[in-house]
C-alpha cells in the first residue's frame, strides 16, 4: 500500500511538471513584440464597459494606442446611468485621430448580460475581424499583432487568457496565483495537445463564420460566452487557439471574499459546461500529491520522515511552477510562493463548493447554478 501510494503521488508531481514544462515550451515571454505580419487587414474592436474599476482609466487609454494600421474601438454601455460612459467619452475627445463610437443599450438576445451588451458592438462592426476585448484588458500596442499572429489554417478563434499583473496586497498575489501559474498554465497546456478552450477576456473573430452560425446570439448557448465559443468552434472542425503570450489584466487590491466570489463563480460554471474536464481538477495543487505521500509515510512500512516527504512534495511541485513564472517575466514577488499555498488550500474548497447549488450576485445579476444547469436573472442592465 505505501508503494501505491508514493506511485500516485508521483504520478500527480509529474503530470503537475509535464504541464509545466509544455506551457513553457508553448508560452513567450511576456513583453516579447509580435512577429512581422505580411497582411494586417482591418479590425473592429468591441469593448463591453461596465462600471469604474482600479484601472479603468489605464486600460481605455491602451486602446486607444494600438500599433494596428486601421482599427475601429466600439464601446458598448447597457445603462445610460453608468459611470464608466464620461470615463469613454473623455479618453474618445483626446484621440480624435483613433475611430471609435460609444453605443448604449441593452440587446437582450440572452441570458448573460455581457454577451447582450456586446450584440449592438458586432453588428455596428464594420470589419470581417473583430475582437471582443473585455474593457479591463491592458493592450499591448501589438495586442492586435499577437492575435492575428496566432491564426493558423484550421483556426477557428483566438484568445488569450487572462494575466494577472499589478496585484495590491496579499489577496491580489493571490489571484495572481490562481490566473497565471495555474489557470492559464494548464489552459496552454491544453492547446498543445489540442484541447484549447476559449476565454472571453479577448476573443478574435473571423466574423462571417460567427455570422453563418446564427451570429453573436449563438454565443448564448451557454452560460458563458466562452464555453459557447468552445462548442461552436469545435462542432465547425475547427480549433480555439491562443496568443504566443496572455495579456495584462491589472488587478490591484482584492480581499479574500471577492477571489472566492470569483472563482467560485467560474468554477461552478466549468462544472456545468465541461464537467468531465472539470472533475478532476480537484486533484490539481500540492495537496492531493502532498496527502498521499504522506499516508504512505504513515504506513509501518514507510521509512522516510513526515518533514522530509512534505519539503520533498512541495519542492517538486512549486520549484518547477517558480520556474515557470520566472522564466516566463509574470508577476514574483516574495509573496509568490505564500499565495500559491494559500491558493491550494482554497482550491479544493472552490471545487466541492462548486457541486452545490446556490446563487450569487454578478454585476447587479443574479446567477442561480443548480447540480446540472445554470440560469442567470437581470436585476438590472449591468454587465
């Protein structure tokens, strides 16, 4: 039995290192420019705004600076109320040489609030290229360089997933945790073997292909918008793939109760839309590796200390994600390697909690996720 056990902890430490060392084989630095493209056809960028967050001002103000030769910025409101709609006008006023528009209201062709307030955008685009950029995206100036770059022949869309930057206290490192060195690793881990899965934090479009298949509305066929695109893009024989290097999003200061609300909220919807991908993430972490290791060490036939089997599990498993964040210049601070730890304790919490029904408010909605399906209702036009 103390065999069996070392076996499977060994088995979870490799499959934790092998996805490691693919996503650092598939990952850029980030930082690295875009590679030279020979066509650079027109883009229509969608923005869905809802709200002033941290950074609302810096991320409005890198659209407007894209190094993308003819590119239009649509802004989407649902609510004439929002307080972000002086933030969009202000930033549209001094760039009058970038083409943008500001569109309010609200298409209710779903039941995801973001994906209704981008429906005016898509079909205000006058492009066959269009992104779906969240307004809390920080856009390189080659951020449109890098998605197109990622096109290949049986590409059916391109994302990128989010990148935590600039956290603000301890919380923050650790959503920093949760997005890079796990969520995003194990999503670039994905796409090499070919089981890439959108993310709606940037999306790009080849809009007449979105258009044949019922439009942007068809995006309402789950939930989320990106488990949607997942689906559609697969059942067209087609793949989802993504940038060489995910873009900033920068957080700055998050408490406990507002990481959990969140992923939280992204978990349970895994769970309903990928459930068989979703399942076993509960074995992902030091803490599955880190248990069995040491159940064998409690056997009489285990002849190796508690505290060498524990530093020896937990080497194993952050050396090798240290690596990754260093290697790869995202976010390391001496607070890293705390917040990944706090981040597996959280996680297994996350997933049992995720299996459970119960509802939860998202920007003024109330979203309802029972055992096997979800169901969101407005309480107002926020996204």
């Amino acid at each position: 039995m103390s065999l069996f056990l070392s076996l499977a902890s060994g088995v979870l430490i490799a499959a934790n290192g092998i996805s490691i060392g693919v996503a650092i084989r598939r990952l850029s630095r980030n930082g690295q420019p875009a590679p030279e493209l020979s066509e650079k056809p027109p883009v229509s960028v969608v923005i869905p705004a809802c709200g002033i967050e941290n950074f609302t001002s810096l991320t409005l103000e890198r659209a407007f600076d894209l190094d993308w030769p003819d590119y239009e910025l649509i802004f989407c409101v649902a609510d004439a109320r929002d307080p972000v709609i002086p933030s969009v006008k202000d930033v549209m006023e001094r760039h009058p040489q970038v083409k943008a528009s500001l569109l309010v209201g609200d298409d209710r062709v779903s039941a995801n609030p973001k994906l209704n307030n981008c429906v005016k955008g898509w079909r205000a685009a006058v492009n066959d290229w269009v992104v779906l950029a969240d307004s809390n995206v920080l856009m390189p100036r080659d951020y449109i360089a890098h998605l197109m770059a990622a096109r290949r022949a049986n590409t059916g869309l391109v994302c990128s997933t989010p990148l935590g930057s600039r956290p603000e206290g301890f919380w923050a490192e650790v959503e920093c945790a949760f997005l890079n060195s796990q969520q995003a690793r194990w999503q670039y881990a994905g796409e090499a073997v070919g089981l890439g899965f959108a993310q709606g934090k940037s999306m790009l479009w080849f809009k007449p292909m979105l258009d044949a298949e019922g439009g942007i509305a068809a995006l309402g066929a789950e939930i989320a918008e990106d488990a949607a695109a997942t689906k559609l893009v697969r059942r067209l024989g087609r793949k989802v793939h993504l940038v060489s290097s995910p873009f900033e999003q920068p957080l700055g200061r998050r408490e406990l109760a507002q990481i959990w609300s969140r992923q939280a909220r992204w978990a349970r919807l895994r769970r309903v839309t990928f459930p068989a991908f979703f399942a076993p993430e509960i074995l992902l972490g030091c803490l599955p590796p880190l248990l069995l290791a040491l159940a064998a060490v409690a056997l009489p036939t285990g002849d190796t200390s508690f505290v060498a089997a524990a530093l020896a599990v937990l080497a194993a498993v952050y050396l090798p994600e240290l690596a990754l964040i260093w290697t790869k210049n995202w976010r390391l601070s001496v607070w890293t390697l705390p917040a990944m730890l706090v981040r597996d304790v959280l996680a297994p919490a996350i997933w049992v909690r995720s299996w459970l029904s119960g509802s939860f408010d998202w920007r003024g909605n109330t979203m309802t996720i029972g055992t096997e399906t979800s169901e969101l209702s407005s309480a107002s036009t926020s996204r």
